[in-house]
C-alpha cells in the first residue's frame, strides 16, 4: 500500500519489520525445541523394577503407573511416584530450582498440598542423592511434571505484533 501511494521508504520500513519479526519467530520456536531436547536428555534410559519379588533392570520408556521402582543413592528417577518404604533424599532443582536436596519419606500426603511439596513423591528427571525406597509409578512420559515443563515450552506461542495485527484489517 505505501509504494502504491509512492512512499517507498514507509514500504522498505514495513518489509523490514515483517523479516525482523518472522526471524525473532523462527527464533523464538528453535528455542524452545532446543529446551524440550534438553530436558528429554534429563530421563534416564533404565529403571530398576520389583518384578516377581525380584529386582530388575528394564528400560525407563517400559515403565507404567502402577510399577514398583527402586530408588537408590546416585540413581535418576525414571517416573513421577509415590513412596513406599524407605526414605531418600532428592535433588529436586530440575523440576523446582530449589537447589538443596529434598527429604522425601514413605507415608501419607500433606492435605491440600501442591503436588511438588509432597514429602512422599518423586519426580522424573531428579536426582536421589541419599538414602533408599522404593517407590509406586503414578505418572510416566508427558504426564510428569517433567512432561508438563516440556509441553508448556512447546505451546509458548508468539502473539502477533500490533503490526502483523494492522495487516489484516
């Protein structure tokens, strides 16, 4: 519209600014795939299970609620799950950002509680530094909270600028 009303600076401008914005766009999308493959990195590739009254190792995807997990010192947690027996302690910083170590414990919930002050959970992509337990699958892939961290990257979506607005009037 600007170079048809012969004012060729103004429709330079425009062009300009429509670039620059898809540019920040493809940015802005490459960001947050590039977090999603980063937090995917956080899962550990083999749980160790209580099958038969037996311990054994199967892949962390074969996981399902309703599994019974052992958690031991240096071990990643491979599901989001409740405590059974015994008690560990969690590096919880990447589903929390608290960067002390958390106490969870086999026992009952806290009424009313958000589901990450739960002294008796565990959640995918932590780290157990202390301690042993064993512990019940509740959620496994995008229904961790791990998996809700990621989805909400993958849905951040860039409002269109007042400009990109303007256009389609």
């Amino acid at each position: 519209m600007a170079f048809v009303a012969d004012i060729a600076v103004l429709g330079w401008a425009v062009i300009a600014v429509i670039i620059l914005n898809a540019g920040f766009a493809l940015l802005q999308e490459r960001q947050a795939e590039q977090a999603v493959e980063t937090l995917a990195r956080y899962l550990p590739e083999q749980a160790l299970v209580i099958r038969d009254d037996r311990p054994s190792a199967v892949g962390a995807g074969e996981l399902v609620p309703g599994a019974l997990v052992v958690l031991e010192e240096g071990a990643e947690v491979p599901a989001d799950a409740r405590l059974t027996d015994g008690g560990i302690e969690v590096d919880l910083s990447m589903v929390t950002g608290e960067s002390t170590p958390a106490e969870c414990v086999a026992g009952p919930g806290l009424s009313g509680a958000p589901l990450l002050q739960e002294p008796n959970l565990v959640f995918t992509g932590t780290t157990c530094t202390e301690g042993q337990a064993k512990a019940m699958v509740f959620a496994t892939g995008d229904h961790t909270e791990l998996g809700r961290i990621a989805a909400l990257s993958q849905r951040a979506r860039r409002d269109p600028s007042p400009l990109e607005r303007r256009g389609g009037e």
